[in-house]
C-alpha cells in the first residue's frame, strides 16, 4: 500500500508502538517489547547495502553513547525477504 505523506500515520511521534516479533540474523525472536521503557529507533534498510545503508548504520553507532544517555535503542530492520 502506497501511502500519500500527507495523510497521517498510523502512530504518533511519543505514541507506544504496537508489538512486533520479527526474526533477527540468528533466528532468534526479536520483540519490540524487550525494550518497554526505553525509546526505540526503527531504521528500516535494504541489505543491498548501498552507500546510504552503509551511512545510516554508522551514524546510528557513532552516536550510540548519546543515545544511551537518552534511555534510546537504535534497531536497524532490513527490508530484505530471508534467502
């Protein structure tokens, strides 16, 4: 579903997020509610792993210590079907 960006989205900036369970890179279940009380960071990216993944993913660990200053979790999601 394409989504015009000038229609509201179903969440709000501060609003809690409904739970998800996803599969991390090691099979293992990965629940957005294992970090209830913190504020998450979801970045989505394709594995491609173009120039602009490879930026973000190390913006999102260079400023990692500042987000944990701000009870904040970076979690990058790849868009990517599993092989």
């Amino acid at each position: 579903m394409v989504r015009n960006a000038s229609q509201p989205a179903s969440g709000q900036i501060g609003q809690m997020a409904p739970e998800f369970v996803l599969k991390d890179q090691n099979g293992a279940d990965f629940r957005l509610s294992a970090f209830r009380g913190k504020r998450v960071i979801l970045s989505f990216l394709s594995l491609a792993w173009t120039a602009e993944s490879a930026e973000q993913v190390k913006v999102l660990e260079a400023n990692n210590e500042i987000f944990e200053s701000l009870n904040t979790v970076a979690v990058v999601i790849s868009v990517d079907s599993v092989p």
